[in-house]
C-alpha cells in the first residue's frame, strides 16, 4: 500500500541561512533535522513526501533541500509533491480580513496537500526529530485495513521531549484503557526537573507526571480525512474567524480534539520511547548535535545518511 510522510515546512522564513531554525546544520555533513525525518520515512517504508511551503520560497526551498532529495528519493522509487500554504487560500465566500499576515495554522498547511494526499498519510513539523519507531509503528498501522475516521499518533513520553533551557508547551494527553485518544490538553511552560537522577516534570513549581504521553504534532491520517478537514475550515471561517480575524489559527490537534469530542473519529495512541528533540532554544543546537553524533556512534544512522536505504 502506498504511503505518504507530509512536511509542514511553510514556517521556514524567506531568508534562508542561519538563523532560521529549520535549516541549522546539524548532521556532520550539514544535515538538516527535515533529512533524519526523511531517512526514517523512507526506511520505515513510506514511498511518497509531500513538502507544504510557501510559494515565496519555493525557489531557494528547491535549491537548498528539494531538488537534493528529489535526486535520492528517485534512486529509491519515492515520489516528491508540494503543497503550498498560502494567507489567500480560504473558503469559498470568505476573505482575507484587513490587517491579516499571517497563514492559518496546520489544519490549513496540511489542507494546502489535498490534491497531491491520496494515500494514508503522517503529518510531521518539519524541524522536529522524532525518532525511528514512530515512524515504523504509524507506518506499521497505515497499512493495514481500517476506516475512514480510524487515526492515530505517536505518543511520545513527556520526559523524553524536555528541555533543558527552559519551558516547552505539550499536548499532554487523555487515553483510555485500549490506547485509544480522549483528550488533548495543551499545556504551557512544561519545566524539566531532576531529582536523584531522575528526570521530572513541572508546571508552575507543581509536579506533573513526567510518564504522561503528549502529542507532537505525528498525527497517521486517512485520506478521507481531507473532506473533514476541508469542511472544518469552513465552519472555522463561520464560527472563529469572526472573533479573532487578526490572530485566529486552524490547528490539528484542537481540530482532531474536537471530532473526538464529538465521538466523529478514533484515535490510536502508538507508543514511542525515542527521544524528541527540536532547536526550541538557541541553547538546544548544541544538544541537538552532539545527540545526532551519538546516534551515528551507536550505530542508529550511517555518517553518510541515506547511503543505508
């Protein structure tokens, strides 16, 4: 069955170089955290990537990463599409309102791909790491039968998506007894604390279970799930917009989080030990580096990274 890994990359900045995050060079050949992501896709067995960017990138976009995994995802029988996210991309019946600069979050990046999406699919940020095994156990549930609403995501362990340069905000979520998703709190400030060794949590001085899954935006989606999406976006426009034109974004997990609510989807929590990491603060690239060196020490990834596909 055929398999698609989408990269919402449209935050990347027009400006290209070292501040923008998503293009730090990390790996020892000047690795991107966007080239990891791929590698583990592709190994996993997903056989399609779907860029989501902005039309005012697309040249130095393609230049700098597009064009170069293009060439080895040819090699690989991996097919290549964009998508592209765009502030005037809005329902029908709408416009853009006066003032508005900004996209309208990940609920419309990933809408952005409808017209290239036929397959299952994963939906990742494209400046986080996330490991291998997610990428193996969602690939693992895409393929086989299930229905139209029938979702899952990989539930990373809090502890393991801390940082140590300041607070983060997570998911932190809500499973019933069969692993199944009920809720999504989103929760701010998430401090990393460390007590004889062991790693912990805190919000506000207050100790939170550092054991709890959270959701890191590594949703597995049925095509199907475009027309829900599409539809929501519309209600959106109707009900959201209206109250808060300048600022208001369309995001998946509120999204998704709100069909649970109303009982329209399901949502398998697969569980993941891997480490996250992401460059939150400029203080994390160091970790970041030294983290991927230990990877390729252990043997996890080749120096020359896609050389084991």
């Amino acid at each position: 069955m055929n398999t698609a890994l989408l990269i919402m990359a449209a935050g990347i900045g027009s400006r290209f170089g070292g501040g923008i995050k998503q293009l730090q060079a990390l790996g020892p050949n000047g690795e991107i955290i966007m080239d990891y992501s791929i590698h583990d896709a592709i190994e996993a067995g997903f056989n399609k990537i779907v860029f989501v960017i902005r039309k005012d990138i697309e040249k130095d976009f393609r230049e700098i990463i597009g064009d170069r995994i293009e060439k080895m995802c040819a090699d690989h029988n991996v097919e290549v599409a964009y998508g592209f996210q765009a502030l005037e991309n809005i329902p029908e019946g709408y416009s853009v309102p006066e003032g508005r600069a900004k996209p309208w979050g990940t609920g419309q990046a990933v809408l952005a791909a409808k017209d290239v999406i036929n397959e299952p699919f994963v939906v990742i940020n494209a400046d986080d790491y996330y490991g291998k095994e997610a990428f193996v156990k969602l690939h693992e549930y895409l393929v086989q039968e299930h229905g139209e609403n029938e979702f899952c995501m990989a539930g990373f362990i809090l502890k393991n998506t801390l940082s140590d340069n300041g607070g983060v905000t997570r998911g932190v979520c809500q499973v019933d007894e069969n692993g199944n998703l009920t809720d999504v709190i989103e929760t701010s400030d998430i401090m990393k604390t460390v007590e004889n060794g062991v790693v912990g949590a805190s919000v506000d001085g207050k100790a939170i279970d550092a054991n709890s899954y959270v959701s890191m935006n590594f949703w597995g989606l049925m095509p199907g799930f475009m027309k829900t999406l599409e539809e929501g976006f519309k209600e959106f426009f109707e009900k959201t917009v209206p109250a808060n034109p300048l600022k208001a974004e369309y995001l998946i997990p509120i999204f998704i989080g709100d069909l649970l609510k109303e009982n329209k989807v399901s949502v398998k929590v697969l569980d993941t030990q891997d480490s996250w990491f992401g460059v939150t603060y400029k203080e994390d690239k160091e970790y970041v580096i030294n983290s991927i060196q230990q990877l390729i020490k252990d043997g996890v990834y080749k120096e020359d990274l896609f050389s084991d596909l």
